[in-house]
C-alpha cells in the first residue's frame, strides 16, 4: 500500500510502515533540521509545511499517518488545543487531504490528554468529523512497554477505517504486562563513551537524599508520596484557604518552609513561604493539601532526624528539594536505580523501565544511577524503537528533543499491522 507521513518528525512512521512492506509517496515536516535527517534516514525528502501544500499535489494514498504536534494538548503545555495558536487547527488539515483523496486508512499519534483534553469534548468533537467523512474510529492509550519495550510512555493512538463498522472486528495489539518482565539494560550501553556525566552538582543532590535515605528507619516503607523537604518544620495555614488569601497578620508567629520563623513584615513572611504556597488562588488543589499534611506527618515521625540532615539541602534550588520514590520494597541506594530530575523533584525508578521521554530539556533525560550518567542519544533512541537509524541530530539537545517527539516505531508497527490486516511482527528493540 501507499502511505503519507505529515508531521514526519525523524520518520517513525516511515519506518514503521516500511517495515511492512509499504510504500511512501509523501512526507511533510516543516524542521529543515529534520527534512534533512529524514532524507538521509529514508531516501525521500518531506514537502514542507502541510498547510502550504496544494491539495492537488498531495499524491493518492492508501494510509494517512500523522503525529500532529502534541503542545496544544500537553499537560506540560498551556492545554488550550484546538484554540492554541497555528497548532490546533493542523488536524482541520489532515480533514482537508481526507476530504479529499478519502486514503482507505488513517493512523494518529498525539499525547495521552487529547483524549481527556476539556472533558473529552475536544476528542469528541474530532472523532464527529471523521466519521462524518465516513471513518470508523478507535482510540486507545498504548505504550512501548505493553509490547516489551522497557519505556512507560502512555500515547493516545487512533485508527480509522473508510465504511460503517469497518472496526468492528479491530482487535488492539499489545498487552498489559508486569514491569518486571521488563529490564532498562536491553537498551544500554556499558559505560559508553559518549555519555555524558551528570555534574558535580547534581551529584550533590543525590548525596543528600541519599544521607536522607541512610537516615529514614529500615522498618518503616518508604512514602509512596512525594517528599517535599520544606514543610519539614513548616507550620503555615493551608487548608481550605491559601496564605496568599489570609488578611495580612495571619501568618506571624508560624513557621514557613523548612520552619523558618516568620516574625517580619507579611511580605518578608510570605517570602519564606515554600514558592508552591505562593500561589494567589483563594485554596490550594486537593491534592496539593493532602501532600502538605502528608510531609508534616512524616516530619512528625522523627523531627530530630530530619532536623540534622536539612541544612544539606536547604540550598538547593526547590525542585531538588523534593524526591519522588517510585521503587517499593527496592533497596534504599538511590544509584541504583533509574533517575530523572524534573521540575515536580528528583524521581528514582526501578531499573526494568524508562520513564516517558519528553521534548521539553536535556536535564529531563533519564540518568543511569550507578555509571553517574545520562542515558545517551542511541540508547533513547532504543527506547523508540529507533536504535538502527543511521542518522540522528548532531547535538544532545536537538536529539533528545527530536526523541521526546517522536513515535515509537514498534507500537506503529504492531497497530498498522492490525489495521491493516497483517501477521503481527514480533517485538524487537534495536
């Protein structure tokens, strides 16, 4: 079959429907970065913008394909969707080549929350369309590691079908499976000698939560929460109403973060508030309550402990000064495990999976504990199931960008097999 490739990134797509066969007579990216690494990667050159593109010259197909951009329904972006500026409207475009070369065949790729992206309804109102040019459609949340890739990374995938109940004998391809089938070291490298190593500073953070951990009782489970070391001590007013929303006075003679004292002005106590409890909305969200009263209770447990370690991480910027454990019953040596240093705070995995690659920094690219370590542009490559791509961007940044964008080629593969009505083709990871 013929198939086109819109928002064609570094060719997941590409690769995925080759893999079976199949023909491309179309690709659209407007990156020249990547128009360039997907013509080496693939022997064809994407068109450029896919709204400037003539209809006309759009070529007939069997299989439209599209990872439209993610950002207008990301939770890590404003989520404003089909009213984000330019992107929102790129899905009227793949309407517009349905409309008119009517591909037998439709396979999207987008973030998990376009599904769930204004209570459904935006989902909705997508899916009315397209069958209302005559598709029947699916939608499910699949991820690399349901077909024995060791990643986590949820994505809404939808399929569609030319005709009345053309899916309704489509059965999904992958299946839940317990992490610990699963191992990261099918993606590493030993000691590769691109790798870049994690600095000193970063070094220290994991140091001092590490004399944390040395420090917590062996006895007592780990929280399963998050740990925000700064209301260890802290004392301030939080239920049912912010600081921000007390009359001025209200907060002297409490304790702010880490229980600094708070006997100035109520801006300077304000201040020493932890900057997640400076926000101006009238209360905080539930689930913010309930990890403040989480951390007073456990700071509870053993202030004297805790008292002697805090001052090691009082000067750290905040997102270090907060460990999220994703490890149960897992040995208390945060090197051994999978590390990732985001904005929510220090999150240590078991070592059987990646957490979800994202497009967003470099210091988001997940660390191998015990080599002190990112992992490297191949091994996340692996992780999408794009460990044999010959080419990839030349810097760090570009690379793992174009990763955190990307689809992963064995999950496409696997669901336009069943699309498709092929044999479904055994899981690798290159």
């Amino acid at each position: 079959m013929k198939f086109i490739d819109l928002f064609a990134g570094l060719g997941g797509f590409h690769r995925a429907l080759a893999n079976l066969g199949h023909e491309c007579v179309m690709a659209s990216e407007l990156d020249p970065l990547l128009v360039d690494l997907y013509e080496r990667n693939h022997g064809l050159r994407p068109r450029g913008d896919v709204t400037s593109i003539p209809l006309d010259e759009v070529p007939e197909h069997d299989v439209l394909c599209a990872g439209f951009p993610c950002q207008p329904f990301s939770k890590a972006g404003a989520q404003l969707g089909r009213d984000y500026p330019g992107s929102g409207t790129l899905f009227d475009n793949v309407l517009r080549i349905l409309r008119k070369r009517r591909p037998g065949h439709l396979i999207l790729e987008n973030v998990p929350n376009l599904l769930r992206h204004d209570q459904g309804r935006t989902w909705a109102a997508m899916e009315r369309q397209l069958a209302m040019i005559g598709y029947d459609v699916r939608s499910k949340l699949l991820s690399p590691h349901m077909f024995g890739v060791p990643q986590v990374r949820d994505r809404a995938i939808i399929v569609a079908k030319q005709g009345r109940g053309a899916l309704a004998e489509f059965e999904w391809p992958g299946r839940k499976r317990p992490r610990d089938e699963l191992d990261i070291h099918d993606v590493l490298d030993e000691r590769p000698n691109d790798a870049k190593a994690l600095p000193s500073t970063f070094l220290k953070y994991l140091d001092a939560w590490q004399r944390f951990l040395d420090a917590y009782p062996d006895d007592v489970p780990l929280p399963s929460f998050p740990i925000w070391a700064m209301e260890f001590g802290a004392t301030y007013p939080y239920v049912g109403h912010t600081p921000a929303s007390l009359p001025p006075n209200a907060l002297k003679g409490l304790k702010g973060a880490f229980g600094e004292p708070l006997t100035g002005s109520h801006d300077q106590n304000f201040a020493l508030l932890p900057p997640y409890a400076q926000e101006s909305k009238p209360r905080f969200a539930g689930w913010k309550e309930r990890f403040i009263s989480q951390n007073r209770e456990l700071y509870g447990f053993s202030p004297g402990a805790f008292d002697a370690w805090l001052p090691s991480i009082r000067g750290f910027a905040p997102s270090f000064q907060k460990l999220e454990w994703n490890w149960k019953d897992g040995p208390r040596d945060i090197r051994k495990g999978i590390i990732q240093f985001r904005a929510s705070g220090i999150r240590v995995k078991r070592p059987t999976v990646a957490p979800s690659l994202v497009a967003l920094t470099t210091s988001q690219v997940p660390v191998v504990g015990w080599e002190e370590r990112y992992m490297t542009v191949r091994e996340c490559a692996r992780l999408q199931s794009m460990g044999d791509f010959q080419y990839m961007p030349h810097t760090r940044q570009a690379a793992y960008k174009a990763l955190g964008n990307a689809v992963n080629v064995g999950v496409i593969q696997a669901v336009a097999a069943r699309l498709l009505g092929q044999d479904d083709p055994a899981p690798t990871i290159h």
